[in-house]
C-alpha cells in the first residue's frame, strides 16, 4: 500500500515540476495556481516577477464555504472560481496563465477554470 501511495505522489510531483517549467506569471498576465486539498480549494494570482499575490479566494472564506454542496465539491470550485474572477477584475486582470498545480485537469479543478473564465478572465 505505501508504494501506491508513494507512486501517485511522485507521479503528481513530476507533473507539477512538468507544469511550472512552462508556466510563469508576470505582472500583466499572472499565474493563476490552484490548491486542491481533500476537503478545500484555493486559488491565487501571482506576479512571480515580484513573488507577489495580487488576489486569492478558497472555500476557507466564509462566502465560498457556505452552501448545501460543501467545500470538497465542484460546486464549491465553482464559487471560488467566480470569486477569482471578480478579484481579478477589480484589480484590472484580464488574462492569466493557468498553473493546475499538478492536479489533473478535471473534476473540481476544471470546475474552478470554467467559473473563473465565464467571470471574465482569459486563459
């Protein structure tokens, strides 16, 4: 059992150094990088020419967590997603380079990307 564990954690440790190999966000276009736990998600845009975040949401915040789907949900991802997308635009970003943070695209972490593209950003 402990090297399936170890397996699917190095797996996801080879995509995510995969992902941010490629992946840098500046100060007119930031990286938007997910956080998915088991029970929550987070997002942050950062201007890693400055190694500064410019907006964050997650279902930590009371406006995201409340809900009847909980906070592990895609539903959840959704809000947070188009909580992301509102930060962002009120401190004028439009478009973002996209760091799923070593999660595969699916489930609540594509949840997250399309709320935040329906709340205007551009990936």
């Amino acid at each position: 059992m402990a090297t399936r564990a170890a397996g699917r954690a190095a797996a996801r440790s080879r995509r995510q150094r995969r992902v941010r190999k490629k992946v840098v966000g500046t100060s007119q276009r930031p990286r938007l990088a997910v956080f998915r736990s088991n029970k929550h998600i987070s997002v942050q845009l950062i201007d890693d020419s400055k190694s500064h975040t410019l907006a964050a949401a997650s279902t930590y915040e009371s406006a995201a967590g409340s809900g009847d789907a909980g906070t592990g949900s895609a539903a959840a991802a959704s809000t947070v997603g188009r909580l992301i997308g509102e930060r962002a635009s009120a401190a004028g970003i439009d478009t973002v380079v996209f760091d799923r943070g070593g999660n595969r695209y699916h489930g609540r972490v594509a949840a997250l990307a399309d709320a935040a593209r329906e709340a205007g950003l551009k990936f």
